[in-house]
C-alpha cells in the first residue's frame, strides 16, 4: 500500500528509493576507511565498516538519512522547546519538561561513560553533523514548522536518551492526581493497588499524548525467549508496543564491522540496536513498569530554590513562567499538565542521577552467552527493563534492570512525606539554591535489581507482568493475560517450535479474561426480557478480537453499558476503565448488588448495548486501527496529511495489543504493537522484522509506509547476517568515502 496522492507535496507519485539514495552523501565524509551499505528494497541499510568510529558514524548518516525531522523532534522535545514550532498548542509540555528537567544530570553521564563508548556516541553525533552538512534540501517538515539544523552535540544524545527513558507511572501519576480530589479516592487507590495493575489508554489525543508520540518509552511489549534443547532450536522473539504514528519509533538496521555483526530494531536517536541478535546471542525485552518515581506532599519551607524561564512560542508572544525546585526534586505541581490544588506536590526520580546505559547496549551487540547479561547490565538505571536473551549453545536468561530505591513503607496513599525517614530516599538530594545539582547517591540508598528471573531453565516470558521473586519493583503493572497466553501456547504446541508459529503467537487476538468476564454477564443475563441474542453470542465467543467476531462486539459494549449503569448506582464505578479493576472488582460488585436492583441496573444495560451492537455487529465495526503522520493531530494542518484506517482484531491485553478504553461505538485505536522481531540462533539469516509504517521518514518517500501491508498480512523482512545473503538480499549499493 502506497500514500499515492499527495497535492500538498506537489507531486503525484512517491519519491522513488533511486532518488531518496542519490541524497545520501558518499564523498568527503570523516571517514578513516571505508565503508560500505547496502539497501533492501524497503530502504532498510546493512552497514559494514573497518572500525567502531566510521561504524558509529555511519550510523548517525543513515539515522538523518532517514529520519531527520524525528530526531529534531526528539532534540526540541528533550529541551522543552516544541512551543517555539507548534506555538501555545504545547506550550504546556514545555513547561513540564522545563521542569521536569529529564536531562539534568547529561553532563555527570557523559563524563562517567568508557573511552569506547564516549567515542562512539561522539562518532554517531559526527554523522549526524556530516549528512546535514551534505544536504542542500530539507524535509518538508521543516519548512512547515520553521526548523532550522543546528549542530549535533554529544550532550543531546544523552538528554534524548533520558527522555525516552521517562517513567511510564508520570500520566499515571496526573490522572491520580485530578482523581484524588473526587469522592471515593482512598477506596478507588486501595482497589488499585490490589489489582496491581493499571491500563490508561484512551481514545482521545491530549497534549501530553501528542508529546509522547515522539518518545519510545516502553510503556508495553512482549519478549520470549525459548530453547528446544540438543534436538530443538533456540528463538527469541520480541514485539514492542508504542504508539501509531509514523514515521515509526524504530530502525531497522544490519551492523558489521571487525567483531560485531547485529541486525534488529534500534530506537531513534539512539545508535544501538536495542532488540535484535549478533552471531551467538539473541536479546530483547519489555518495559519493567519499575516504579523509578514518588511524588511528595511538600510545604513551603522545602522549597529552595526557584528560577524564570522563558518559552518561546511560534507566531505569540514568548511566555515567561517559574520553575521551582525543592529538597527532593522539582515542584510538578506548578506545571499546568498537572492538575492544580491546594498541595504542593515534588517529584523525585531516579533519572536524575548519572548512570551508564549506553555501555550496557554497545556490549549487547558484541555478546556471547546469556549468562553474561548481568554482568552487561551492572550499570543499569532507568528505564526499568526486563531483558531477555538466548545464545547459540541453547542458553536463556531473564535478567530484571533498574536501579531504585530503598523504600521502607507501603503506599498509604499516592503522595509521600518526605519528612519519613520511612519514605525519604535520601537527606537533601539536591543543593540549592543556586541551581539544581545531583549529589552522588549515598551509600545503601539505593539497590539495583539486576537479578535473574526463576522462570524456567529453557523457557523466558514477559508482557510487562509483575515478576517473581523479586524485591519490590514498583505497584502496577499489566495484567497476566498475555504473559499466561504466551505460556499456554507454549504448553499447548504440538512439535517443535517454528518459525510459522511464532509469526502466529505475535498476532494472536485471543483473551481467557475478556472470555471469562463474558460467561459471567452471559449468566446474569438469564431470565432477562429481549436479552437472548446477546445472551448466546457470550455463551459462544472463544475469547477471539477478530475482525468479524460478532462476541467481541457484544461484550465490549455490554460491559461498557454495564459499567456506565453501575456507575449510576456505586460511585467508586463512575468513569472506571481500569482493566485490572475490572477484571478483579467487578463481578463481586455486580453479584453484591440486591436481585432487584441488578436486574433493573442489567435490563438499562442491555437495552443500552442492543442498540449499539445492532449498529456495529462486528468487532470491526467498532474498533479501528489508526496510522497517520504525527502531525494529522494538529488542527488545520493535519487535515493535509495522509494517514489511514482499518479495521482491526486484537485487544487491551491481547498478544497483538491495540489498545482502547470501554468501547461505546466506533473508535480508533492509537497504541499497541508497532513492530516485530524474531529469529532463531541456529541459523544466522534466519531473522525476520517488520514495522507498523515504513522505514523511511521522508515526507512523500515510497518507503514511507510500505511495511503497513506486510503488517497486516503477517508477513516479515528478513534480515540476514551472512554477507553473501546481504548481497544478495539487499541490492542497492553504496560506497562511502573519507576526505
């Protein structure tokens, strides 16, 4: 599928790949050898070096190459300057990152990183600088927002870095806030943190949803690792989930140079490959969901220090606002993303002390054996990540990664006093007033939970389901449901492993939980006037988002009207979608109730759902998956630009996540799984990836999104590491050349 008519653009037909690689530069680059890449038809580079630095480098070519406008995104985003091209519309997410100050501590980073590492960041950055410096044109995005090349340093790699690393409890964290002034809190809080899990989607676009599109925080994904023994294969496969938009948050890439050969999906603006495989090791992972944040009811006296800074705005007048900072981090409640009230409310978080990830990836792609994982992680801070690894001898590991701190109480409640000692991470953790500094942590402060996981010895598991064994990671996480649908089919499987059904697992759209919550309102529906064809169609679903499942469509709406009545009836229901509480609370609410009163409360329901559901039978009908540049969100502008719809299968907590909220009618899905890697050891070229979009970012590009039908169809691109398969495979060579 091709974006075929672009006006806008002034051209009819897609930029043809011919063109797009006439503009890479091949000449005069500060090489020291040279270097060699090769292209797929999809725009996808094998990249094949003499050394680490023009390895690095050419990384940073091929990275601007494809996606400049993205990483000028992600630089503005990370210094809380989006205002000055989309004017007062995110106004507000400047002023949270301005406070917020995700890259405070870049410099103490910089400094701690090995020689190795710092050259190779500096390297990549060395590329960025040299591809602009090439190109007598720019995307059109930047005509449109006024953007302008500046030079790349180091340092903005490191505070991109810390961006993407932003917890994934921060909107958790605004959406408590607004709810802990209505009635019910301490009942709704206490019922969360027995469920132990949250699920936040929505339906809607806010202005820090907009902002986040530019992130790939791992806020969800599955990863497997498994081997068959001496008779079987070894295989990882790994599926991340973010947002819809496009360009898409990944890379595709292939690495060589002398001791390193690694092909798989490296995040933008980041020159590692972060889910892939070399020749003997295999990795990937999911978001921890570590709880690397507390916010803290402050007073006025632990305040210490504030300071003025001034947004510029496109088209308006700049603004001028006050950052406050206070003995445990920075003041988030004077920021307007989060709700106001009468409390004062600071945020520490364990991103803002210097740490080492950049070590642990480059280590990754030159590993040999999956017991080795710990002692690569060692380093390891934030963003909390399960890794998962598997090596050619047939050995699997799950190690947890994040470094957090020692807390000594429960949660009472979301905020925590930081005159506890029982609560305080550390006395004073900033110096004031001057500005806001790190200190160095104190001595057993902090513990890192670089451990391994008690899964089995060949088997490796994780969808962003609470781990075992563990020390205290954090308070929510998702539900089993995919953790425990991946397991069973792995119990279930006739004969070896294959490569067909991995492929199979990664769009799996079944779910035991939505199955069972379905036979128990097929149960409550008995005896119930005109409630007889929504009655069987429960009694009857496998548990199966399909596109034509005509179930599916009939629970989501009758839980969602069920809901909405229960609401009516027990306050704590009013506006819940929390799927964890849902699966855990509400069918003891519902039996809870007098006969008469839910037999009165099902009835509204089921009249409510019937109408709904004789409009959209199926579950295509109702659920829609959305792709479309990440500037369709803005008004006006927006309208001009191509993006796309289908239907889709796949659910909240289904393996092929596409995430929605309580389904009321027709809606658009804009977060889930947006990419795919799998391969097995034994076999060097048998990897195989593929990306929700396209490879490349260029506006009008024809590998803009030409993935978007191998997506659908289920089909991959393999991605080999033999060089005679990458010559073969991947026609389209360039040779670059120093001065």
């Amino acid at each position: 599928m091709v974006w075929r008519r672009m006006p806008f653009l002034g051209r009819r037909e897609p930029i043809a790949l011919g063109t797009r690689l006439e503009r890479f530069p091949r000449h005069g680059l500060p090489l020291l050898a040279e270097v060699e890449i090769f292209w797929d038809e999809h725009q996808i580079p094998q990249i094949y070096a003499q050394n680490d630095g023009d390895l690095a480098l050419a990384i940073g070519l091929v990275q601007c190459h494809l996606r400049e406008t993205q990483l000028y995104l992600l630089r503005y985003l990370a210094e809380g300057r989006l205002g000055e091209l989309l004017g007062p519309l995110l106004t507000p997410v400047d002023e949270l990152i301005r406070c917020l100050d995700p890259g405070r501590a870049a410099p103490e980073i910089l400094a701690l990183l090995p020689d190795r590492t710092r050259h190779w960041l500096e390297s990549f950055v060395t590329g960025l600088n040299a591809y602009a410096a090439a190109q007598d044109r720019r995307p059109p995005e930047f005509r449109w927002l006024g953007l302008q090349r500046r030079p790349w340093a180091p340092l903005d790699i490191v505070r991109m870095s810390r961006v993407i690393a932003a917890d994934v409890h921060w909107l958790l964290f605004g959406r408590f806030l607004r709810q802990r002034r209505q009635a019910h809190w301490q009942r709704r809080w206490q019922r969360r943190l027995l469920a132990g899990s949250t699920h936040g989607a929505t339906n809607t676009t806010t202005r820090a949803e907009l902002a986040s599109l530019f992130t790939v925080a791992r806020s969800g994904s599955n990863a497997l690792a498994v081997t068959e023994g001496a008779q079987g294969s070894t295989w990882l496969a790994s599926d991340p989930h973010l947002g819809f938009a496009l360009p898409n948050a990944w890379l595709l890439l292939g690495l060589h140079a002398p001791g390193m050969d690694a092909v798989g999906l490296a995040p933008v603006g980041i020159p590692f490959i972060s889910i892939g495989r070399n020749r003997d090791l295999a990795w990937g992972g999911t978001n921890l969901r570590s709880l690397s944040s507390d916010l803290f009811a402050v007073k006025d006296d632990d305040i210490c220090g504030k300071e003025r800074v001034r947004l510029s705005r496109r088209f308006f007048p700049a603004k001028n606002v006050w950052r406050r900072w206070t003995t445990v981090g920075p003041l988030v409640s004077d920021t307007r993303l989060w709700p106001k009230g009468q409390e004062k409310v600071a945020l520490a978080w364990m991103g803002h002390r210097p740490s080492d990830e950049f070590t642990p990836l480059l280590e990754l792609m030159e590993a040999k054996e999956a017991g080795s994982l710990r002692r690569i992680l060692a380093t390891w801070s934030v963003p909390g990540l399960n890794f998962l690894a598997a090596d050619r001898q047939g050995g699997v590991e799950h190690v947890y990664a994040a470094t957090l701190p020692r807390r000594a109480s429960a949660y009472p409640d979301l905020l925590r006093d930081p005159r506890d000692p029982r609560m305080r991470w550390t006395a004073n953790p900033h110096q004031c007033p001057d500005r806001v500094r790190v200190q160095r942590t104190e001595a057993g402060a902090f513990y890192s939970t670089v451990m391994g996981s008690p899964a089995a010895a060949d088997i490796a598991v994780s969808a962003n389901d609470e781990p075992a064994g563990a020390d205290f990671i954090g308070l929510f996480f998702s539900n089993p449901d995919r953790a425990e649908r991946l397991r069973q089919l792995l119990r279930d499987r006739q004969g070896p492993l294959t490569k067909a059904q991995l492929m199979a697992w990664q769009r799996d759209v079944h779910s035991s939980r939505a199955r069972a919550l379905a036979q128990f309102l097929a149960e409550q529906l008995n005896g119930l006037p005109r409630a007889d064809d929504l009655r069987h169609a429960l009694q009857h679903w496998p548990g199966d988002y399909t596109v034509e499942s005509r179930g599916a469509s009939a629970f989501e709406l009758l839980l969602a009207a069920t809901l909405q009545e229960l609401g009516h009836v027990d306050g704590i229901w009013k506006g819940e979608s929390d799927w964890g509480v849902i699966c855990r609370f509400f069918p003891e609410d519902l039996r809870a109730l007098p006969s008469r009163q839910r037999r009165r409360l099902l009835t509204r329901a089921v009249a409510l759902a019937q109408r709904r559901w004789h409009r959209h039978p199926r579950w295509g009908d109702l659920h829609r998956m959305h792709s479309a540049h990440w500037l369709a969100s803005l008004p006006l502008l927006g309208r001009l630009l191509p993006g796309q719809q289908w239907p889709s299968g796949g659910s909240r907590e289904t393996l092929m996540k596409v995430a929605h909220g309580l389904v009321r009618g027709p809606h658009r899905a804009s977060f889930g799984a947006q990419a795919r890697f799998l391969c097995r050891l034994e076999d060097m070229d048998d990897n195989h990836c593929v990306l929700l979009g396209g490879q490349d970012g260029w506006l009008g590009s024809a590998q803009f999104a030409d993935q978007i039908p191998h997506w659908r169809e289920g089909r991959y691109i393999q991605m080999p590491l033999r060089r005679e398969t990458v010559v073969q495979r991947f026609p389209h060579r360039l040779e670059l050349k120093g001065q």
